[in-house]
C-alpha cells in the first residue's frame, strides 16, 4: 500500500488529514498551510454556499 501522507513543503511535518465532506484536506499542525487537490476549492465552495442558503430568510416589508 502507498503511504499518501504528505509533509508540509514549509516546515517538513507530516501534514494532518480532515474530512470536509468527500474531500480531504491536508493541513500542518505547525504552519497552518493548507494543501488540497485540483478542483477541490470550488466544491468546498459549493459545499459552504449549500449549507449556507436554507439559514437565508426573505426580505419582508
């Protein structure tokens, strides 16, 4: 089996896996960077702006 765990290209520490849906997200425990795969910015998008519009109320008068 490949192991698919990167390090952080700034501090050299092997990076921590979350889960935001279907994606993973790499991020350094120490830097805070954040590493993601081609495509993945606009669906974490996507999935914020979801989430976000049935907590929208109308405009009443």
């Amino acid at each position: 089996m490949k192991d698919t765990t990167l390090k952080c290209p700034r501090c050299q520490i092997e990076m921590k896996q979350i889960k935001r849906e279907e994606i993973t997200i790499d991020v350094c425990p120490s830097c805070g960077g954040m590493w993601l795969d081609h495509g993945e910015i606009p669906r974490l998008l996507e999935i914020n702006n979801n989430q976000r519009a049935p907590n929208k109320q109308p405009n009443s008068k």
